[in-house]
C-alpha cells in the first residue's frame, strides 16, 4: 500500500498518513537515554563509530551544548542535527542578546520543532532525519527533559529513549525510575539501562557518550560532557562494567 503513496513527502494515503521513512534513520542510530534527577539530568548515549584511532575528546556524536543552560543528545542523521543544532545555538544568543537571559527550555525546544514541521509540508523537502534529547534548566521550571521527533512533535518527560532499542530502554526506565531519584543514581540507572540495550558485548568509554546538567559549587547551573577517562571510571564506580563481566562468566 506505500509504494502508492511514498513518491512525494506531501502525499497523504487513504488511512491519513503521510509514509516517510526518517523514522528508520533514527531506529537505526546508537540507543540515547535521558533520565531526570532531583538534583540534575543525565544523557547516555551509544556511539556507533568507535576506532581506536579516532580522537574522542574532538569527534562528538551524540552530545552538543546548546547554551549555558542546556545540551542535547542526538539520535540518527548527524549531518540533519548539525544544522539544527546550528540553528537553535543562533536562537539562543539572539534571545540573549534581546531579553538579556537565557531562552526558556522549552521555548528552545519549539523553535527547532517549528523548522522541523515546516520540513514536512513543503513539496521538494524531506523531513530532517533526527530526533533530540534536551536536558537543562531554567528559573521558571527548574531542571526539565524533552524530546522531539522529525515530524516537529514535542514531549515532556521525566525518563526516556530514543534511537535503537528504545522499546526496550522504556520498559528498564519504568521499572526502575522512581521520583526521588538523585543525580548520583540517575548516572548509574542511565549506564545500567543502556548497557542491557546497546547492540555492543561490552560498554567501554569509546562506546559511550555522556552528560549532566546540574549545579556547580558556586551555586551556577553547570552543563558537563564527560571526556572518556572519566566516563570509563564512571563505569567502574556504577558497577556496569563488573556486572557484565559477572555474566557473561
């Protein structure tokens, strides 16, 4: 029945929908989790590309600040996300530069889901192939977690996952979130779930991506990418890496 109506990404079928396949790009990327703490937010995510000759601390993938006050995790196309990540980094200042303070999360999050719709209705234009993640905090609701999709649709959430194998992250997040859940653990939860849902044997720091939003001591809302030797320590204090050595013996 699609073959009828997938020649234009404008075409609805008899059912209603409009058969596009960005989706798949993102079905197909590395796993990423965001899971929301009482004290800060935590993005984990895989890394598809992994070569001991590439050089980690300079080729992110899945993590990019946004501002002062908040990052993301990216899942599917990388070239699609750079240019909206280009995008939304140019609309943060701009408000800055404006109202003197940073742009509300959510505000953020609605001006890179309008360009993402604006994508789905034109005729000659395909959808960006890419989903978010975004983690951060401002004076109004505190420490917040969204997500979006290529269509332009937005949510709120207090854990979730995207890219492969996030059916399956969603359920590890629902039985093990809970409400009162602090930063310390969150770390912990995040690496747990990814490690029983990433396609790789064994989680290692070239495999891993990692931030936090939290606060610093001095009281500032600090925005953390975890450079790799920390990230595989990290993994040595949450226990992820012992407990699959203990399986898989």
């Amino acid at each position: 029945m699609s073959r009828r109506y997938d020649s234009r990404t404008t075409i609805f079928s008899p059912e209603g929908r409009l058969y596009q396949y960005a989706l798949e790009a993102i079905n197909n990327a590395g796993t990423s989790i965001g899971v929301m703490a009482t004290d800060g937010v935590v993005l984990a995510a895989e890394r598809k590309v992994t070569s001991k000759l590439l050089e980690q601390d300079t080729s992110a993938e899945k993590m990019y600040i946004l501002n002062d006050n908040t990052v993301c995790a990216v899942a599917g196309l990388t070239a699609d996300a750079g240019i909206l990540i280009n995008h939304v980094r140019y609309v943060a200042q701009q408000y800055l530069k404006t109202y003197n303070e940073n742009i509300p999360i959510e505000t953020l999050v609605r001006r890179i889901c309008d360009v993402k719709q604006g994508y789905t209705q034109h005729g000659g234009l395909r959808p960006f192939g890419v989903s978010f993640i975004f983690a951060g905090y401002d004076e109004r609701y505190g420490f917040q977690l969204y997500t979006s999709n290529p269509s332009g649709n937005y949510s709120g959430w207090k854990a979730t996952s995207i890219g492969a194998n996030n059916t399956s992250a969603q359920t590890l997040l629902k039985q093990d979130y809970k409400d009162d859940i602090t930063l310390k653990d969150a770390k912990e939860l995040a690496l747990k779930v990814l490690s029983k849902t990433t396609d790789s044997t064994k989680l290692t720091s070239e495999k891993v991506e990692f931030a936090t939003v939290g606060f610093g001591k001095d009281g500032k809302v600090q925005l953390k990418i975890w450079k790799p030797d920390q990230i595989e320590e990290l993994l040595k204090e949450s226990g992820v890496v012992k407990d699959e050595e203990d399986e898989q013996a």
